[in-house]
C-alpha cells in the first residue's frame, strides 16, 4: 500500500483516439513535486486508441501502467478494475476529456489532507458545472462529479467502490457519493482547483451525435430510477411522477427517446429486487445532503 503523499491517477479511454495527445500533454504539467503513477484503461476501443496510447506512454517523464480490455466495461466497471490495480491511499479520477491546470491536483491534496473525514474532494469544472449546492464555508456538497475528483482509497473501499451491477455510464458518481455520507465520509468541492471540461463536450468522431445522444438519453433515465429506488424517503414519490411525466409527455424529446425511454423503464424492473436488499444498507436513513431534487430527477 502506498502513502498519503503519492497518487495514482486513473483514467479510461473508449474510442478516443483524438484525446490522447491533450490527455498526456495536460499530465505532462503537473509537479514532479507529486509523485503520481498514472493507471490507463482502454474499454475495448476498435479506433486505434489502443494502439496510439501505446506508442505515447514509452517516451512519457513520468510511470504509467497501460491496461487494455477487450471489452467496455462502462465508467462503473472501468474504475473498479483500475481501483484493483492502483497502490496509493490517494486515487484520482479523470476523464479523458477533463484537462486539469497545474495546480488542479495539488490543491486538491491539500484541501483533502486538511481532513482525514473528506471522502472525496471534487475539482471545479470550467466553463461548465452540473449544478448543486456547496456549503460557501466548508465547500461540502451534495455528490462529487467523477470527471475530476480525487478519491481517498480508505472511503471507496468502505462503500464498496462503483456500483457496477447497477451504473454503466451515468449517476455512478451520485451513488457512490451519497454511499459515503451515510458513512460519515465527506464529500467536498475546492473552487480553486480547476480543470477544463465540457458537461457533454466533444466524443469520438467514430460516433454520431444522434446515437450517441439516445446513449446518454436511455443510461440517464435508467440510472436515474435506480438512484430514486435507492435513496427516496418518505413524501418524494412526486418528483418520480414529474420525472416520468416530463420523459413521456414532452415535446423536448423526440419518439425515438421516448421508445427508449420505455425499454429502459421495462428493463429497469428487473434490478428493483436488488435494489429494495440494498436499500437496508443505503437508503433507510436520511441524510441532508443526498438531495434527489439535485439530480435528473428534477430536470
């Protein structure tokens, strides 16, 4: 096991051949006052990713470990492979696509080695954020995006990392951040460590904006029911109604969305079983900040 004074930064790379060159040069910045290893996952591409990470990483100033699966496993999965691999008590999370400046990762050491009940510490994203509320004093917030975020291996081990039965893409983050508060772990923003990242920014040229849209659509409908089944309280069955009114009833989104819409409603059923056993573990108890009003839910 390592100490609390390196990291190991993991990422995933899924036909993105067009993001390598910015991914290894925004690494390339950091301190080597850091002693960091960085953990690469590549979920199955078929674009020549693959191949292009490794030609890259043999020249790189700094150690990395290049994981290659001949499958996706999805963000979920992806992360719980690489969390297996890493050594550090410090793990930090980032996209492909999220390009930290160069004081991004140190600033959120510090703020985490302040103190040991900080779970997860959660960069600023520029020029866009999802929307949430942080406490102005303490910076906690709700949940903890994963597209930058440094992770403390203690808090993720104890929640069970990812729920990877459950999230392939989208919301895995909002679990596993609600996962810690209710087991006294923080989760916390720090507005001075930036990173660049575009909420549903540039993907791979390979895929088409359209299907690549009606992915995101029938993942985050999906997800959505398992995040409302696992952590609802009392009184919050309205906001379920509205969320489904909204999907089915809107000219927002097209027929196609909504025929997804309902497969991803149909296929949702089958996991309830598994979800209403978890909620004993996850979502009997209330906590002020897991705030289903602050998700999807309410879009």
């Amino acid at each position: 096991m390592g100490s609390a004074d390196e990291v190991d930064i993991l990422t995933l790379f899924h036909n993105s051949r067009d993001r390598v060159g910015p991914y290894l040069d925004c690494l390339a910045r950091i301190p080597r006052s850091i002693r960091f290893t960085v953990h690469l996952l590549d979920n199955g591409s078929t674009d020549g990713t693959a191949d292009l990470l490794g030609q890259r990483i043999g020249s790189l100033g700094f150690p990395v470990r290049f994981h290659r699966s001949a499958r996706n496993h999805g963000f979920a999965g992806g992360m719980n492979l690489l969390f297996r691999q890493a050594e550090s008590d410090f793990l930090f999370v980032l996209n492909s696509d999220a390009h930290p400046e160069a004081d991004c990762l140190e600033r959120l050491i510090e703020r985490m080695t302040l103190d040991p009940h900080i779970g997860i510490c959660e960069a600023r994203q520029v020029p866009d954020e999802h929307p949430k509320m942080v406490d102005s004093t303490t910076g906690e917030t709700t949940w903890c995006s994963g597209a930058a975020a440094l992770i403390r291996r203690e808090a993720f081990e104890e929640v069970g990392g990812f729920d990877d039965r459950l999230f392939f893409m989208y919301c895995e983050d909002i679990d596993l951040g609600w996962k810690m508060w209710l087991r006294g772990w923080k989760c916390v923003y720090v507005s001075d460590a930036l990173v660049e990242h575009r909420v549903g920014g540039a993907r791979s040229q390979s895929e088409g904006a359209s299907s690549r849209r009606l992915r995101e659509h029938y993942f985050s409908f999906r997800n959505s029911l398992f995040i409302y089944h696992r952590f609802r309280r009392p009184g919050e069955s309205r906001l379920l109604w509205n969320f489904l009114l909204k999907r089915f009833a809107s000219r927002r989104y097209s027929f196609r969305s909504k025929a997804l819409f309902a497969i991803a409603f149909v296929d949702h059923i089958r996991y309830i079983p598994y979800l209403l056993r978890t909620r004993s573990a996850w979502g009997d108890r209330g906590h002020p900040w897991i705030r289903l009003e602050e998700t999807s839910l309410a879009d």
